[in-house]
C-alpha cells in the first residue's frame, strides 16, 4: 500500500512511503537508511518480504526525494530542506501516525538510518518503552572535517554546500550537525537493549563502539557477518540478517 503522510516541518510537502501489512501482526517494523530514507533499496524489498511473513507488518519509506528513486514526487521534501530537527520531527511524524495500531514499533536503522534513530530516541524519551531498536551496519558522527571538507564544496552563493561526485545539496545547519554531534555519547545515554548486526570490513568497527556503550550486554545482541558488504549482498549474508533480527525482536 502506498502511504503519503503531510510533513510536520515543511508546509505542502509529504512524506511518500510503501506500507506492507500482515493483519496477524502487532508490531511495525519501520526501515530507515541514508539521507533519503531509501525507499528503494533492494536491502529493504528483500527484508519486507520476509518480516511481512513472520507476522510483522513493515514501512520503507523516503524523507526526502531521492535522485535514484524513479517513483519520487514533486511535493517530496528536498535534501537541501533536511537538517536533524527535520529528520527526528517527521520520524515522530511517521510513528505517530501509526501508533494507535501497533502497540509495538521497530527500528531498524542502516547506515545514516541508525544515526537518524539514536537520535529520535534521545529527544523523544516516551517512545523508547514500546520501541525496539536495531542497527545494520551502522553509521557513526562526527565526521571528520577532513573527509567532509574532500567530498563537500560551498556552493556559488555560499548558502549551501555540494557534494563533489553526486551533486547532491544539503544545508549549512545539517553540513556543522554532521561534524560536531557524538553519537556513540548519544547512544550511551539511551542505556536501551539494541541489536547491533554489521558486516566484516565495513561498519563493524563503528558497531563495535555502540555496542560497547551499552551496559547490560547480556540483553543485547552485536553480531558481525562475513563475507559481504555494506548492503548485505548474498543470499547467505541476508538470510543469517534477517534471521539473527527477528530472533532479538521475537525474544525483547
């Protein structure tokens, strides 16, 4: 089912999405990856299949248009609009919309998905009780000024900065929020049960400092696959994803 939900944050702009519903199902499993959201990924179509049929129900959806995203709107927010009080308003956005039906909601943070997620948690305490959190290979800031200053250039107007190789905009506001918020601190602070699954030679060792902030270990999970990469390409890698996944959320 297609789903458009009116943005909080920008006016006559929405939020464009692809609900998968199992009508067994009590929990919704919400998918959150790069600046975009990634609606598209082939990650998360495999991923929807195979939770929507272990009675979960399950949003992929995008916060902002995407260049890849065929699909994409003209009333999509923009990236250059995306800043971090925009991104955990419309994730607040998102799970209120649906928080009458599902008494639990799952986080499910890739990549830039994950920093998106520790973050709505920290500012928005009263969902953590009925939110479970999971992080795939996950993203962890600052950034180093150096790597940013290589990849990003100001633009002509100096009111925005450019991304070198894919010509993508994002905002002064979001540009300083990257290379100076603490993550890791972040996530330290939640003291939440996590599973943390990242891929070997890719994110792990960035998954190896979350999981180490976390003080009860014994009810979390860190697990590290070999063999693939960033997007868990295999069917081997995917499959042990999926399922070392929903083993943590069938036991929280």
């Amino acid at each position: 089912m297609n789903m458009k939900i009116k943005s909080k944050k920008i006016k006559n702009k929405f939020i464009y999405g692809d609900l998968l519903e199992n009508k067994k199902a009590n929990t919704l499993v919400i998918f959150l990856s790069g600046f975009s959201g990634s609606r598209e990924l082939p990650l998360f179509k495999d991923a929807s299949a195979i939770f929507l049929k272990n009675n979960f129900s399950t949003l992929k959806f995008n916060f902002c248009g995407d260049s890849d995203d065929k699909k994409q709107e003209f009333d999509a927010l923009n990236l250059e609009e995306m800043s971090f009080s925009v991104y955990i308003e419309e994730l607040k956005n998102i799970v209120d919309f649906f928080d009458s039906k599902y008494s639990r909601i799952v986080l499910i943070g890739h990549s830039f998905g994950a920093v998106v997620s520790i973050l709505f948690l920290h500012k928005y305490k009263k969902y953590k009780k009925n939110t479970s959190l999971v992080l795939w290979d996950p993203s962890l800031l600052p950034w180093k000024k150096e790597w940013m200053l290589e990849d990003f250039i100001l633009t002509a107007d100096k009111k925005n900065y450019c991304e070198k190789v894919s010509g993508s905009i994002i905002n002064k506001v979001f540009y300083k929020e990257l290379i100076t918020i603490n993550t890791v601190n972040v996530f330290s602070s939640l003291n939440k049960k996590t599973c943390i699954i990242a891929a070997k030679n890719s994110a792990d060792k960035d998954a190896k400092k979350y999981f180490s902030k976390i003080k009860n270990k014994k009810t979390s999970e860190l697990f590290i696959i070999k063999n693939t990469d960033h997007f868990f390409k295999g069917k081997k890698a995917k499959k042990e994803l999926f399922e070392k996944t929903m083993n943590f959320l069938n036991e929280v």
